[in-house]
C-alpha cells in the first residue's frame, strides 16, 4: 500500500498553508478594512476544497491503476514502472509547476502584505484569485490523469 500512495502526485495542502502562514500573521492584530477572518476564510476555503478534491479522487485513482495492473497481468514491479507516466508526465509537471508558482505568488503576498501598515484589501483578492486558480489547476490534473488512465482502461 505504501507503494501506491508513492505513486500519487503531491498535492500542495501543507506548503499551501505555510505559504500562507504569512498573510495570516498580517492579519492578525491590525486594523484596517479587511480582517483576519476575511484572510482566514479564503484560506480555509482553498483548503477545504483541495482536501475535498484529493479525497474524492485518490481513492477512484488508485482502483483504476489497480484494474490497469488486473488487466496487463503486470507484477508489483512492472507495476510501479508501467504506472509512473498515469502520475508522472511533462503535462503533469507543468501542472504542479503551475501549482509551485501560485504558492509563490501566495507567499509573496503574505510578504508584500506583511510589510505594509494597514492590511490590503486588495491582497486579499489577489490571494483569493491565486487561490481559485490553484484549486482549479489541481481539478485540471486530475482530470487529465482519469483521461490518461480511462483511455488505457477502454482499450
């Protein structure tokens, strides 16, 4: 089991919220017109939302390497070889360097933010547009990788 879960590609959930960790010590504390639950609200939404997404993904991914396997009769060690391009292709990597340079952007934010007197409002919806399209970016890989696997599924 442990040998699939390797195969899965990382999701961004935890540098997501150190990334971030920033732009909610902004928050925190000072006044201005937006709050720390505005900023806390969009974090935790983008999070919830990429939980969501690897969870009602992961489980249906893994079922359809393991039918993959079933139906090429590969060994545990063909396995690991032959199911590397289904989590691992130049389309993905531009995916998650995609995702890398959004949490980027997030922690640039939280740095820009940091470094003024009042909290921006216009950070916040800079971040909450980073936001969505970080969420959408993952949504986009994984339906790229069900295309990859049901297409090697259907013949």
């Amino acid at each position: 089991m442990g040998r699939r879960t390797k195969l899965l590609p990382a999701f961004f959930i935890a540098p997501l919220i150190f990334a971030l960790c920033g732009v909610l010590s902004l928050a925190a504390g000072q006044e201005a017109s937006c709050v720390r639950d505005d900023f806390v609200a969009v974090v935790d939404t983008a999070a919830a939302s990429l939980r969501a997404l690897n969870q009602a993904n992961k489980t249906k991914f893994q079922d359809r390497l393991r039918k993959l396997k079933t139906k090429n009769g590969w060994s545990n060690e063909e396995y690991l070889k032959a199911a590397e391009p289904y989590v691992r292709d130049p389309k993905i990597a531009e995916f998650d360097a995609t995702s890398a340079k959004l949490l980027g952007e997030i922690a640039a934010l939280g740095h820009e933010g940091s470094e003024a007197s009042t909290l921006d409002c216009g950070v916040l919806t800079q971040l909450r547009a980073r936001m969505d399209v970080l969420v959408n970016t993952q949504k986009d890989k994984w339906a790229y990788m069900f295309e990859n696997i049901d297409k090697s599924l259907s013949q």
